[in-house]
C-alpha cells in the first residue's frame, strides 16, 4: 500500500555526514572525506563476505588460512580507503603489528584506528561478523605520527562498526548520540533506520563465553550465577554468539549485558583496547549504557600498548551497575 505520505527525510549514510559536517564540525571536509571513505570500506567489504563462498577465493585455503586470506584483503581495502581520504595520519589495525604512518602526501589530522574483519574463530559457519573502526584527535594542529596513538589526551572524534549478518547494518556515533544505518544493495547507499538510538536500561540476556566458568574470578562466577539462579523473578536468557560485533549489536539493541573477563587463557582479557573496546564503548555509553573493565569506563583506560588487551563488561545501565556492585562488594 502507497504510504500515507512521503518520507522526504529518507537520509542516506553520505546526506547524513555532510549534514553533519555543515551542523557541528568545523567543516574543513577531513571528517566527512573520512567517515565517506570508511562507509566504502565497509560496502567492499561486504561484498566479500557475501561472495566470499562462491567467488572460489578461498576454496584452495582451509580453516585459518580461509581466516587469514578474508582478514588480510578486509585490511588492505580499509587502509587504502582511509589513505585516499587524505584525513588520516596514522592507522592502527589488528592485522599491522605496528601503526602505520600515512605518506605525507596523503597525511590528514586523525588517528584511526580498525579491526578490518572481526568475530571468525567459527569461520565458515556463516556467522555473522564485522569491521569495527575508532577516529581520534591529538588536538592540535601537528599531523599526527606513530608516537601519537598512545597519547593519552587523544580525544575520540567518532567511532562505529559494520555488522555483516542477515543485512549489512552500520552503527555510528560521533558524540551526538548513536545512529543505525542498514546498506541497500540495489541503490548501494547505506538508509537510516535509527537515529539517537537509546538502548533500554535494563535487559534479560547476559552473553559471556560459559566455556571459562572454571577460570572466571568470584565476582563473575557470582554475578552469571545470580542472573541463571535469581532470588526471585525470572532467570535470564543467554546469548553468545562469539562474535563481538554480533553480541553487542544485540546488547545495543535489546538491552542486557556482555562480558569478557580475564581468564585463563587471557589472564589481561582477549579483547582489543584501541580498536575493539574502545569504539564499542563510545557506541554503548552514547546510546546511555556503560561499560567497565572493572573498575572505570573503558573509555578512561589509557592504553600503554597499541593491541593492549583489556578485560570488558558493557550494556544497559542497570545491568553493569548491579555487575559493579557485586563488585564493589567482593574487594
Ligand atoms: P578474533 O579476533 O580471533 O576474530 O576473535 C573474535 C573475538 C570476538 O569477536 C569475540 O567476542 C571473541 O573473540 C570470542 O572469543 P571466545 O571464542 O574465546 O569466546
């Protein structure tokens, strides 16, 4: 049925950012050459996901090979992208054991930092899985060069991620709350589906990897206990899918909360500070949740080491402030 009236305001990713760029940024267009050329990464990068069963890619590799081979083309796609933005300086990616200093022809102000494709331990299980990205400015008018990305005054200009699942989704923020954006193939422009999205400030779902129980700390082993064996009302429900941009998506969403705690295996978490938890938390604290690593916001943690790991628990509001004072509780 015809809708009952035109939506003129049917704002596409590309209109959204130069409305942006003309309502709050001093618009020099670094920002919007940026977050233009990291929406195009994304968009390639979706193409090879989706194609990346049949286009025979990866019928010669196997297993990790397959998860190498997609990683490292995801790299080389959002790095080219951000250097032909000429608004990079310096990028940091999980797939780069060191930052990468753009050449000074195509040098811009900020520091970026990517996981180009993330959430394959499961590859070949059709799982869905993302690109997560983090925009930082030194603040002044110095480029930017590899010593700035620990610096500690680094403020984050936006940060966001795609989610490859049943629709390729980008959600973004750049301090002005978080908008959801889902990619239509036939026109190839990503359309907004949610703008200022706040999650609820309460959930039902906690999503932690219960294969560690036996090396969780007390306060966790305490607090997943209370929430499957609760004292009254009902249990809550889990979720795990193992990819991180899936969980929280989910988390954003539908409220609850995600943890991945130091264990055994990662005794400093296994999550990534610059470019998995950082841009994750700057999603969840914009749209009213919280996140900690135990003891302060994620966003307080200042990294010392470029793929510094750190223990991460976000979501709704309630959910992590009852988590904290469980934790307040066991110290
Ligand atoms: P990778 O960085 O190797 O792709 O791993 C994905 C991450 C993240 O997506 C997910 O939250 C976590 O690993 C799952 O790890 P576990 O399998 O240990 O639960």
């Amino acid at each position: 049925t015809a809708p009952s009236r035109l939506d003129p305001s049917c704002t596409t990713l590309t209109k959204f950012i130069f409305a942006e760029e003309n309502r709050i940024w001093q618009s020099t267009g670094e920002l919007t050459r940026l977050l233009n050329s990291i929406q195009m990464a994304t968009k390639s990068v979706s193409a090879l996901v989706r194609r990346g069963g049949v286009s025979h890619l990866f019928t010669h590799a196997i297993g990790k090979q397959k998860e190498t081979k997609r990683k490292a083309i995801a790299n080389e796609i959002f790095i080219n992208m951000l250097i032909s933005s000429y608004s990079v300086g310096v990028i940091v990616s999980e797939e780069n054991p060191k930052p990468l200093e753009v050449d000074r022809d195509h040098r811009g102000k900020y520091i970026v930092a990517i996981d180009p494709l993330e959430g394959l331990p499961d590859v070949d299980c059709n799982t869905a899985i993302g690109s997560i990205f983090l925009i930082l400015d030194k603040g002044d008018d110095n480029l930017p060069t590899a010593q700035d990305v620990l610096f500690e005054d680094n403020q984050i200009t936006a940060a966001g991620y795609a989610l490859y699942g049943s629709a390729t989704t980008l959600v973004m923020s750049t301090g002005e709350g978080v908008n959801s954006f889902v990619l239509d193939t036939e026109i190839g422009e990503y359309i907004m589906t949610e703008s200022n999205l706040k999650m609820p400030k309460k959930g039902n779902t906690y999503s932690i990897n219960e294969g560690y129980t036996s090396s969780w700390d007390d306060l966790v082993k305490n607090y997943v206990n209370a929430k499957k064996f609760p004292h009254s009302g009902k249990p809550y429900t889990a979720r795990y899918v193992g990819s991180m941009v899936a969980d929280i998506h989910r988390t954003l969403k539908h409220g609850g909360i995600f943890m991945y705690p130091a264990n055994k295996e990662h005794p400093h978490g296994k999550l990534k500070l610059l470019y998995e938890c950082k841009p994750m938390a700057f999603i969840i604290e914009q749209a009213g949740g919280l996140s900690t690593d135990g003891t302060r916001s994620i966003l307080d943690v200042k990294p010392r080491e470029v793929h510094q790991t750190t223990p991460i628990f976000l979501g709704s509001t309630n959910d992590v402030r009852e988590f904290l004072g469980l934790a307040s509780k066991s110290v």
